[in-house]
C-alpha cells in the first residue's frame, strides 16, 4: 500500500510562479529533473517510488503529489476515469449547508483508512475492535461564513451499538443548560459536558485488563496504595460523583483567571471526607509551608491558598463542597461566586429569550453544550497592552509595537457576538456544531477546535522533528554500544571481530557475520549459545537468526524482519573504498576495519581510531544481522556515499550516524566531501584530515 499525497494550487500554473515553483522543489530535493508525458501531459518528476514528487497542470491550477502513486490516481480523476470526490455521496452529506460560504472542507473515509493499515499490518486488526474504531465510517469537519457568523461543524459516522473505547467516550447522558447549577451572571463563558463519571471510570478499567493484561490483584494493589492515605476506599469516593461537568469563566480582567470547573455530585459527606484528608495531607507533606484558608458562607466551607503574584495576576485557588456540586478555582471570588449564586444571595446567569434567538439551530441539549461571550476577553486584553507592550520590548528591543495603532476594546466588541456550540451524539453518531463572530480560544468558545486544529497543524512539524530527533539519539545509543561490544570483544581476543565467522570451507555470504560474534557483549550471551559458527547462517540449527536484537535496529526505520523471519540489522562494517574492499589485504591503504577474512587490532588503524569509520548506519538492500556478506559489511562503491547508491543512511534528513573506531559516534553530513569521507572509511590510507569539520 502506497500512500500518495495530491495538492492543487489554484491559479497558480503561470510561468513565473512554474519558474520559481521547480526551482525551489529542484533545490529541496538535490535531484535531477525528469519530464514524461501522461495523456497530454508534460509530468515534472523529481526522485523516485514513495519519495517521488510530481507536477504537472490543469487549465490554470498546478498539480502536485507525492509518491510515484499520486501520478497516475490523479491523472485518473482529471480525466474522469476515476471518480473525484465531489461525486462521493458520503463527502456531499457533510458539506457546508446550503446558503453559507465555505472556506475549509476536510473529509476522511476513515473505514477505508483502517481497512488498509489492517490489510498493511494485521496484527492491528484485533486492537481496533477492542477500541470499537472498526465501527467508524467516515469524518468530516467544514469551516464556513454564514450571514456574520463563523460555522464550524464536525461530523464521525460511528454507528451504534458501540463498543470499547468509542463507546466509553460517545455512549455518554446528555446534559441541558436548564441542568446546569446556579453560575454568576458575570459569567464569560460556559461548557457543560455529560460525563457518568463512576460508570466510565470502571469501564476504563474494564478496557485496560482485556487490553492491557491489567490482572485483578494488580489492580487491588494500585487501590490500596491510594486507599491507605487516603483513608477511604478510592472506588466508593469515584461512586460519589455524579455525570455532569461543568467548566465556567467569570469576567475577572486578566482573560482566563476567572475559570472554574464544577462536578456534580452524589454523596457529599464523602467529597467531604475526601477533601478533608487531601487537605490534612498536603499540610503534613508541606512541613506547613502550605496553609489553607478557610472561609464560611452559609454551612459551607470555602478553602483557599494564596499563590506568589505572577506579573499583573494574583491567583487564589479555592475549593468548595455543597450539597450537588464541588467546585474548585483559580481564584477565591469565582468559587464565593458560585456559593452565593446557590444559596440566593446573587442573581445567577440567565438563558433568556435573547439567548434562544442567537442560538438559532445550535442545541440546547447534547453531550457537551457551550456558550461564550468573546467581548469581555476583547475588553481585557485591549485593556492591558499599555502593560503588556512595555515588557515586550523590554525583554526583546527589536520588537517594535506602536500602541497607538491598536484599536480600542468598543471599536472590536461592536462587531462581535457571543457564540455557540454544541455536540450531540445519536444513533448514527456524533455531530458538532458551532457558531461565533471571531476565532478566539476561552471557555466555552466554539472555535476551540477550529484553533486546536490549527494549532496541531502547526506543532506537527516539530512534534515530526521531535520524533526524529529521539530516534536519531536512540540510534547514536545502539552505535555506541556497538562499538562498546567491539572494544569488549578485542580485549578478549586483541583484535575486532572478523567481518564473517571463521569457516573457511563456507562463501563469505553464507557464513555468520560479525554481529553474530559481539553477541555476548550486548547481553545476547543465551542467542550466541545457540549459534553453531560453522554451519551456513541460515542452517536450521541457526535459529538464533530469527532473535530481534535491539541494538540492530535503528528506530527510524520500519522493517526489523525479512519475508522468512529473519531479524534484520540496520548497521553494517565499513570495508573501505571500492567493490572489493571487503577482500582486500589489511595492510592495502583502501581497506577498512571490516573485512570478510581480515583480522584487525588496534595497532592496525594507522589513521587514528578518532578518523576512522567502524560501523554505520544502512538504511536500503537490508539483510539479517546474523549473515555475512553485504547486508553487514559494505564499502563505498558510487558517490554519493551518504544517501546514495550503496544504501548507506539511517533515514535522517541530511546525514547518517557513523560509530568510529575509538567508540564515538558523530552525526555526518550528507554533503561531506566525498574525498574525505573515503578518508574515513579506510584505517591506513595516511590523509590528513580535521574531523571536527565532519561532525554535525
């Protein structure tokens, strides 16, 4: 299965933007540049199969996919031979409702999705039911202006009956405003979510010991270690709450100070008991460094602690326990809000016939209701740029901000509106909808998902770059305990280990290689005691070959087993320069450290075991780390070295990791000069060169 991605650039197949366009994708991929004709059409193609990047035109637009797939799938839909989306039944459901102006329209046949990663990998077809998302058909989310609102709606075909995860997070009551508990009608914004808290929690586990292999006892355990402090059995305290959450902000200046979160609850004498425990725990454990105030309104107890003063915002968060509801803020006044509006003592918020009308189609009653007022938020930060602003360009003096070009807060707010939203699940799945008159983060704001999305969108880059560069420091760790078993082995014996076994009557390529011998240096003792070093790798008493060693694989590549279950390795011995490297004499100036039949110590790396390459990273014509030949001993051969034609790479944008013979590992860039990285892959060649310009 290949994936293939297709972009269309509206408008853009002029001859200056086709200019620019194939320079900068020329200068991204340091290839060469190919032209094919496909039904009429000049195909520009850079690189090849699931790196292959594509374009062509259409009228005006320009055409670009990814992957050698792309090409011809979407050649298919211009010339109508495939069926576009826009005649996909399921895509038109979705859509952006008649009337409105979309801007965004994202589908996904999810069904089909998971069908191929299971057809790809079946193993995962058994986890996808459990999590019940092999009942998910389709999604999709659309983006819209209508009238002076913006529309955000999300649609997921998951049919009931549910089950597993999908039914834990949909299956859920439904929640009203006329169910939310009395809030202060300086209130911003509020979103209230049925969640049956003591049923999800318990079903969660249920999922965790059929999925998990959680056991009973291991569970008891985990109660207990919570139980004993606590005082009180930790499933009686879950028991206690009730199946309404309710998250709510009070107007307080600085946005996002006022939030509060309230739970409903079933057994306030045990919230209480709770609560009194976790208090008394956190004084003790605090050696009294921490100390809670307490205030009385009514027969309840508000408790609060004073927090350091960050910049302009003090926060004081406070807690209370009432007869329905515990409630806990970032601020004291929020939470004494919320008591006083219980008790009568101030007017509450209000859904009035203003409230219906803005709402408009948007539900009242969902799984999760929402509504937002964007202007006090306006009001706020409009109010604090004369603080803000002066910070900034303190902490960065090239930052010029003009205040006196930022409009004040009534000049916005006359524009906006508050917003609405809600999520509903039925039979055939769940449907979000929301309304508002501008993009803006804060509770109960329908655009947090609009932000969010948006937001991810941006962090997946560097979450990708994160990932990759974990890997590549995973992959560092394995060379250097590579070369660590290597050093190991040469005390042992006073030399490396031989780049295949010693079995002179067996060819190079059917003896075992030199990762076979370091065996017991990497804690592999018990896989190297069923090695019979004699026979072929491949003999049947060598089952040992089938053993995924970790060392050998590099995290960044996919493939650790071939089509007959051998464990695969992702490094491989320098040999040297030339086809016959791995052949040469130890004492010829192109040979490496590894050599099918050398003997190497040392005393024979006249270049300097600093400058000269042991093992590296391979990342194409893979082989089992338990075979000699090619796929553990490779040589340079066709330029260039790195990401080139010999197969040499760890999959890692501009370089590959290399371990050299003193046991460092040094990251070297694709771009090396091709004379100097020949100088690095022989022990004896007498180049002078300065590694510290090789190391990245």
């Amino acid at each position: 299965i290949e994936p293939a991605l297709t972009v269309v650039l509206p408008g853009g197949a002029t001859a200056d933007r086709l200019a620019k366009f194939e320079k900068s994708l020329q200068g991204i991929a340091k290839a060469e540049l190919h032209k094919v004709e496909r039904d009429g059409r000049t195909v520009y193609l850079l690189g090849q199969g699931s790196d292959q990047v594509a374009w062509w035109t259409e009228g005006n637009h320009v055409v670009l996919t990814v992957s050698a797939a792309g090409v011809d799938a979407a050649i298919e839909v211009a010339t109508g031979k495939r069926p576009n989306l826009a005649s996909n039944a399921k895509f038109q459901s979705h859509r952006a409702p008649a009337g409105s102006s979309p801007i965004l329209e994202l589908w996904a046949d999810v069904d089909r999705g998971l069908s191929l990663l299971v057809q790809e990998n079946p193993a995962y077809a058994d986890t996808l039911r459990q999590l019940g998302f092999d009942a998910l058909k389709w999604a999709g989310y659309s983006v819209s202006f209508e009238g002076r609102a913006l529309r955000n709606e999300l649609h997921l075909e998951a049919p009931a009956p549910r089950r597993g995860l999908l039914k834990i997070l949909l299956d859920q009551p439904p929640v009203a405003f006329e169910d939310l508990p009395p809030l202060p009608d300086t209130i911003d914004g509020v979103a209230a979510i049925g969640l049956d808290i003591p049923k999800t929690f318990f079903d969660v586990i249920d999922l965790a010991k059929a999925m998990g292999g959680l056991t009973d006892m291991e569970l008891e355990q985990g109660f207990e270690a919570v139980n004993q402090p606590l005082g009180l059995r930790v499933q009686d305290l879950i028991a206690a709450l009730g199946n309404k959450l309710v998250v709510y902000s009070v107007t307080q200046g600085f946005p996002g100070i006022g939030t509060a979160f309230a739970v409903e609850i079933k057994d306030a004498d045990m919230i209480r008991r709770a609560v009194d425990r976790i208090v008394q725990l956190v004084e003790q454990e605090s050696g009294g460094q921490v100390r809670l105030d307490v205030e009385k309104i009514g027969d309840v107890e508000v408790r609060s602690i004073e927090l350091p003063a960050l910049g302009p915002v003090t926060l004081q968060p406070a807690f209370v326990v009432t007869d329905r509801w515990a409630v806990i803020g970032l601020t004291k006044s929020t939470v004494q809000g919320f008591v006083h509006c219980q008790s009568g003592a101030a007017p509450p918020w209000k859904t009035g016939a203003e409230f219906a009308k803005a709402r408009g189609k948007v539900p009242t009653r969902g799984n999760v209701i929402a509504w937002n007022d964007p202007r006090p938020t306006v009001q706020g930060l409009l109010g604090l740029a004369p603080l803000v602003v002066p910070v900034i360009a303190a902490a960065a003096p090239n930052v010029h901000i003009d205040i006196s070009l930022l409009p004040r807060a009534d000049q916005v707010n006359r524009f906006l509106f508050p917003g609405h939203s809600a999520l509903v699940v039925d039979e055939r799945g769940l449907h979000w909808v929301g309304t508002s008159s501008m993009p803006m983060l804060g509770v109960g704001s329908p655009d947090s998902l609009t932000v969010g999305a948006v937001g991810a969108a941006l962090l997946l880059p560097a979450v990708q770059q994160a990932r990759t560069a974990a890997r590549r420091t995973q992959d560092r760790n394995n060379l250097k305990q590579i070369g660590l078993a290597m050093h190991n082995y040469h005390d042992v014996h006073n030399e490396f280990p031989p780049g295949t076994a010693d079995a002179p009557e067996l060819k190079p390529e059917q003896r075992l290689s030199w990762m076979a011998s370091i065996l017991p240096f990497i804690e592999q003792n018990a896989v190297y005691q069923t090695m019979d070093f004699k026979k072929a790798w491949d003999d049947d008493s060598n089952k040992g070959r089938q053993t995924a060693v970790e060392q050998y694989h590099n995290p960044q590549l996919p493939q650790t087993v071939d089509d007959k279950g051998n464990a695969l390795s992702h490094y491989a011995g320098m040999a040297g320069v030339g086809e016959d490297a791995p052949t040469l004499p130890k004492n010829d100036k192109r040979a490496g450290i590894f050599g099918y039949d050398r003997r190497v110590g040392v005393r024979d790396i006249r270049d300097g075991t600093a400058n000269t390459i042991a093992v590296m990273d391979v990342k194409e014509k893979l082989g089992p780390w338990a075979a000699g030949g090619r796929p553990t001993v490779r040589a340079l051969t066709k330029k260039p070295y790195i990401n080139g034609p010999d197969g040499i790479g760890g999959n890692f944008p501009g370089g590959a990791n290399f371990l050299f013979a003193d046991g460092s590992v040094r990251f070297v860039s694709e771009d090396v000069d091709p004379e100097v990285m020949e100088a690095l892959a022989t022990m004896a060649g007498g180049e002078a060169i300065n590694i510290n310009n090789v190391d990245r």
